[in-house]
C-alpha cells in the first residue's frame, strides 16, 4: 500500500493578531505546569516536521493538517492502539468480499456505513439504520472527512476500504470474526478498530454542540484547582449497577455531590470541581473526554471498554493522570479524603491530566492525526487495492462506486439517490 509522502512546507499563518492573554501558572513538587484555564490560540508560523519543531497547544492545537512528522513528534503515545490492531490482524489479511453489512435486527439492528476512502476523497457505498440516531455517523465522518481534507495533500492518503458500526456495542450479537471500525470495543475483544468517537465533532445537544466551541467555553468555568469545589461530582441515568454503587456509596456524604440526571449540570459545570467521577454506562460512555478537558482530577472505576486514547490513562506514579476507584466505589471515601488531605499531590495530578489530555492528546489536532494513521494502518492489512469505479461497460463507460460524501450527508430531497448496496 501507499504511504503517505513526506513534505517539507513551511505555512504561513493568516488573519488578524489575537489578543494576548496572561496565563497564570503553577508549580508543583516534580515540577508539572498548566493553566487553570483553556490555553488561548495565538497566531504562529508553524514549521515543516524538522527536528527543531515542537508541538504548541496554544499554537497547535486545532491545526488539523500537520505533517506525519509533526504527528509523530506531538503525539508519540496516540498509537498504542491502531497498532495493536494492526499486528492482530496481520499485514494483508482483510480481503475486499469479507466487507459486509450484518443485516440481522435481532435483538435489535447495528447501524452501520460502508465508506470508500479513494484519492483523497470519500464515497458512501451503503447504509443501513440501526438502533442509534443516523446523526453519529455523519459527526463521526464529518470528523474523519475533516481530517483528510486538512491535509496537504489529501491525494497521497492511502486508498482504503471499511464498514463502521455506529453502535455503542458493535459487538454484541454479530460474528466473532467481523472486522468493522467503532467507538469502542470491549477489552476482550480485538478484531474492532477503535476511531475517535462522534464527540470529537459535536454532540447533538446545545449544552455541549462542537467539541471546538465546547473547549472554549471551559474559559468561563474554569478556576485555578485550589479554589474548586473540594468534593466528587457525577450525575447520570441509573441503568447499571455501577452507578447504583456509586449513588449508594455517596448517599448523604458530605464530601460528595452525587445525584441523576433530575439534579443535571451542564457538561462544562463539572470543570468546578477538583474530583469529578466517570462511569460507564449500558457499555462505552463518551463523557470521559469532557471531564479530562477541566483543570480537574477525574475518578475512573475498572473499565470494560477501550476507547482509542485509553492506553494514556495512568493510575500511579509520578505521571498519574487520574484517581483510580473499585467498580463498587466500596474505596471511594479513603480516597477523596486522602486527597483532600493531600492537596499538594492532588494538584500535581490535575497538572498531569490537563497536560497529557487537554492540551495534547485529546485535542482536535491529535484526532486529525489519529485518524490519518488508522488509514495508514488499515490500508496495510487489506489484501486488495480498493477501486472507485467499476469495469467499464461495452462502451467504456465506468459508473463510479458509492454516492460523493458531500451528497449522502446532506441530500436534496428533490434529488433522492439510492446507495449502490455492496456490502
């Protein structure tokens, strides 16, 4: 398969000056630093990917089209992930017919597209509904399209070919064997390549809206972590029995501000606390990435899924980015109050997930660059060349494969289309 040329650009950066902002900053023993609130963008020059260059957060954050090279250098750690799956599956091991739809809807349907990724442009070949809103898989492609079209040279993205399965659970209740791109996977299960999930482009609900937007609205939130509110925060449907742990082991603590979804908070709300707690849900739950976005420690229980930066996640030392806590919270009160006993090491956490999550890895910049190297690594274990059009009929003529993406996210209703169906 092809790989991605290098190039050696330099950009020239437009617009107007932004104003400049102070930002405060804190030292902590090991001396780990960060800014209570969201870093503010100025505008810079970027470089080309030589040794001399270093990824900047307030420079480089939304820079959605940085070379390889600079992918490399910002995001060493992002990969653990796509390169598991890749050696998993083995170079040339997935063959163009074991493409397909899984079309039972028992006990209920998986939403899923058939997507053709072929000279820098994308192509929708099939869809079939599922139990989730159609409106994930336009966000999660929209965040993938966007990734391909920001790059120099969309053209010199390898040609690839995939189905995604826009459930939470694309494993349940299909073959072991099926190979598809998702949210997430369970922890046992390898033959699903995890893509950053549909949050990374926007959530379809005022309260959070574009993932960008939301990360700058953080700015009216956020305060330095001493001056938080000193206790756990979560709120939530209670449809595990996890989260019934979690209410019945806060149940008129002080030290706690637990309740559902009857007492909401808006997302960005959770940033004034300095220990917000993460659950998952009926399976996967995207909420994880917008708590690691405050200036805040967050609490994770065992996980049963992955998602595509959870190999970041670090429970001890001296790079600790969270709290851990047991699945029945049965810890939960030893834990907080060993914190707040220890102010200085709580802060010192804080900084390292603010550094490792907010300000790098899970940026809108670290995505693009995610993105681009899962189709490098899929473009390795397919065993076929995808083509964009079909044999040429008696008289040359070749019908092209799929609808144009731009077309099949937003139709015309006066100009209805039908999928071609492959899969």
């Amino acid at each position: 398969m092809r790989e991605f040329n290098r190039f050696r650009i330099g950009w020239v950066a437009s617009g107007a000056a932004v104003v400049s902002l102070a930002l405060v900053w804190f030292t902590f023993f090991h001396e780990p630093t960060v800014s209570p609130v969201p870093l503010k963008v100025y505008v810079g020059v970027p470089t080309s990917g030589d040794g001399d260059w270093e990824f900047d957060s307030r420079r480089d954050a939304r820079n959605l089209g940085l070379l390889d090279d600079q992918c490399d250098i910002a995001f060493p750690k992002l990969y653990t992930e796509l390169d598991r799956a890749k050696y998993h599956l083995g170079k040339s091991s997935v063959r163009q017919e074991s493409l397909k739809m899984w079309r039972e809807d028992k006990p209920y349907a998986h939403g899923q597209v058939h997507v053709l990724i072929h000279s820098g442009q994308m192509y929708i070949i099939d869809e079939k509904k599922g139990a989730c809103d159609r409106a994930r898989a336009i966000a999660g492609l929209s965040n993938l399209y966007r990734a391909i079209i920001a790059f120099p040279n969309p053209a010199a993205i390898p040609n690839v070919e995939f189905i995604i399965d826009i459930e939470d659970t694309p494993t349940d209740n299909v073959p072991s064997n099926r190979v598809v791109w998702a949210w997430n996977r369970p922890n046992n299960e390898l033959n699903t390549w995890i893509m950053p999930d549909f949050d990374g482009w926007a959530f379809p609900d005022p309260d959070l809206g574009s993932y960008t937007s939301f990360r700058n609205r953080l700015q009216f939130y956020e305060k330095p972590f001493e001056e938080k509110d000193s206790r756990v925060v979560w709120r939530g449907a209670l449809n595990n029995p996890i989260r019934n742990a979690l209410i019945d082991a806060t149940k008129d603590k002080e030290w706690a501000d637990v309740g559902t979804m009857n007492a909401r908070l808006h997302m960005a709300e959770f940033c004034k606390y300095q220990y917000p707690i993460h659950t998952e849900g009926n399976a996967w739950s995207g909420r994880l990435r917008y708590l690691q976005n405050c200036n805040s420690i967050t609490l994770i229980h065992d996980l049963k899924f992955m998602a595509h930066y959870y190999d970041l996640l670090e429970a001890e030392g001296e790079n600790q980015n969270y709290i851990h806590v047991k699945s029945d919270f049965s810890d939960l009160e030893e834990k907080i109050k060993y914190y707040q006993a220890n102010p200085e090491l709580a802060q010192r956490i804080a900084a390292n997930s603010v550094n490792t999550f907010r300000d790098r890895y899970l940026t809108p910049a670290a995505e693009a660059c995610y993105w681009r190297r899962m189709i490098r690594n899929w473009a390795e274990v397919q065993a076929f060349e995808p083509e964009a059009y079909h044999k040429p009929d008696k008289s040359g003529f070749r019908k092209q494969r799929g609808i144009d993406w731009e077309l099949w996210m937003n139709p015309d209703p006066n100009f209805r289309f039908d999928l071609p169906g492959e899969s």
